[in-house]
C-alpha cells in the first residue's frame, strides 16, 4: 500500500470493520480526556470504500473530549462524567453531562444515553447544526461506524479534518481513517534544553508563557510553543510556529528540520519528505535531522530505513542531547521487532 492511501478499496467489508474496530478501541482508551497522546499503538487494516456497509457493532459508540489545556469548571465536570462513563456508570454520567449546554456536553449526553436510531438522529443534528465542528463529524462517524455504515463514517471523518483541520478531532479523525498506522502526530524533540520558568504553572499558564516567549520571535522559543500545540494536536498551529522559526534561522537545520517535521501528513506524508529528505543531504552531519527523518520512516512502517537514520543520530550526535537519548530509546525497542 502507497504510504498516501489512506482507503483501500481492495479490502473487505470484514477487514475493514476489524481494523476501525482496533482503532476505535485505542482512540477512547488513550484519548477520552486531556492532553497526552500516545504514539505507539498500532491497528491493524485502514478502512475503506464509500458508500461500505458492514454488520453493526455490539454495545455503544466512545467518547472523545479532547479538552486540552482548559480547566474551568466545565472542563471539570466534563472530565469527571467521562470517567464515570469508562467506569461504566452511563446514567451517573449522564446526569453530569446535562448540567451543561455546550457542543461538548451535547454530544457527551447522547453518547452517555446512547440507543442506536435516537443517537444517530441526534448526532446527525449536531453535525448539521455545527458543519465546522471536528468534534460533531468525529462523534457523527463513530455513530454511523455503530449502525455498519462504514462509507458515511468515512464521509464525517474527512469533514472533520477539512472543515476542523486544526483541532485534535481532526487528528483522531486521521488516525481512523489510517488505522494501519501509529495514532496521533510525531511530536518534535528538541536538541537544546528545555525552557525554564514553567515549574508551579498550570498547563493552561505554560502555554501562555510559551505563546508569550513565541511572540517575540526566538526561534528556539517558537520551536518550543510549536511542540506544545503538537502535544495539544493543533497540527495547523504548530506547523505555523516551526516555519516562521526557519524563516528568521534559514541556515539553523534544527528550525529547518522542525519546520519539515511538523508537515507531516498522513494524507499526504510527501509535504514533510519532500523537505526533510533534502536536508538530510544539505546538513549530512545533523543528527536532529538524520533523527527525525528516521522518526517519520518509522511512522510510515519503514523499519530498516528509520534505523539506518536513527543509528547516524546517535552517532553523529552528543551524547547529552535529547535526541540522542530518544533515538537510542527508540533503537531499543526495534531490537525488540523480530
């Protein structure tokens, strides 16, 4: 399968059910609430085929809140009701979700008092009502994939990534849509250290410091806000932050590597290649460079490639770097891969 393909047609309607099974399963245990994503995980077969029916699935559809940094009492409830609903406890989560009237909560109480044709006719309206919504077309896809429809799900789930495309909704909505591959994005690992100032802040106040620091044009500060909004899944924002770093640091190939790394695409992952394989040969002896290229080839399945980089990091970088720490983390578990 080409690494741009996100939808095989060849696949059957089985196949295709198990692997948005598998991804489904992994999206709402490590994705309900916050902001830490896992980048490991792997499913098995991407889904595929407009207009694809398949048999509908048992018990009810997940929860996705990607609420991010807020910590207002909202955000509050609404991560204590979504415990209660993994705990499985739907109607004492319901019963939280219904003090609230936002988008958020809407679709938390129709996931919480889930019945298949009342849920579906709910999460439809929502999606009409809110077009622009990731989190609307995300839910609306989880609730189509429930009743077979796999093509229709497909459908929400691409809206979500045009109309949304810079929300952690549209991220989960790609990880679904490629379910053969890791879920989330790559996150950016820096060679210099760590900023300073952070310890004691809420998270809601260190990214306000970052953004702050980012503002005033360093380019190691907007390198650093850009893999904050990476963590936070804001691809489009943080993609934005790397690249105004390689242009006021055009002969840095750390900014340079940042700026390509933070393009990657599932849907089209040549936008971050086509710059990082360059570089690779503009700054040969870059391990940040050599690092993160191995880091994508991995992303893509591409095992003996994204070692051969990772091995050069390691050695062409020092030994106190994080990046040298982190491809030699990474090395370790491929030698785990028979």
């Amino acid at each position: 399968m080409s690494p741009e393909a996100g939808i095989v047609g060849a696949v059957n309607p089985r196949q295709r059910t198990v692997g948005v099974v598998v991804a489904i399963a992994l999206l709402a245990a490590g994705a309900t609430v916050g902001v830490t994503l896992a980048q490991s995980d792997k499913a098995t077969t991407p889904i595929a085929g407009a207009g694809a029916v398949s048999k509908p699935l048992k018990g009810d559809p997940p929860l996705v809140l990607e609420l991010g940094v807020r910590d207002d009492a909202e955000a509050k409830a609404l991560r204590e009701g979504s415990k209660l609903l993994d705990a499985g406890k739907r109607l004492e989560a319901a019963q939280v979700f219904l003090r609230w009237h936002s988008l958020d909560a809407q679709v938390a109480q129709i996931i919480a008092q889930w019945s298949t044709d009342a849920g579906l006719r709910g999460l439809q309206a929502l999606a009409l009502e809110h077009p622009d919504s990731g989190l609307a077309q995300l839910h609306l896809g989880l609730g189509l994939i429930w009743v077979g429809r796999i093509g229709d799900a497909e459908k929400a789930w691409r809206l979500a990534l045009t109309r949304d495309p810079d929300s952690a909704y549209a991220v989960r909505a790609t990880d679904l849509l490629h379910s053969n591959l890791p879920r989330g994005l790559p996150v950016f690992v820096p060679s210099f250290p760590q900023p300073t100032g952070l310890d004691g802040l809420t998270p809601a106040r260190q990214l306000a410091l970052l953004q702050r620091r980012a503002n005033a044009g360093a380019p190691h500060d907007r390198i650093t806000y850009g893999i904050a909004l990476e963590r936070l899944s804001h691809r489009v924002s943080a993609e934005r932050q790397m690249a105004l770093a390689a242009a006021s640091a055009p002969d840095d190939p750390e900014a340079l590597a940042a700026a390509a790394f933070a393009r990657f695409d599932k849907e089209a992952p040549s936008r971050a290649f086509s710059q990082l394989g360059p570089l690779s040969k503009r700054f040969p002896k870059s391990a940040t460079v050599r690092y993160h290229l191995g880091i994508l080839l991995l992303w893509l399945g591409d095992v003996p490639n994204s070692r051969k980089q990772l091995l050069q990091a390691v050695k062409l970088g020092k030994q106190t770097d994080a990046v040298v720490a982190s491809a030699t983390a990474v090395l370790a578990e491929l030698a785990k891969i028979k």
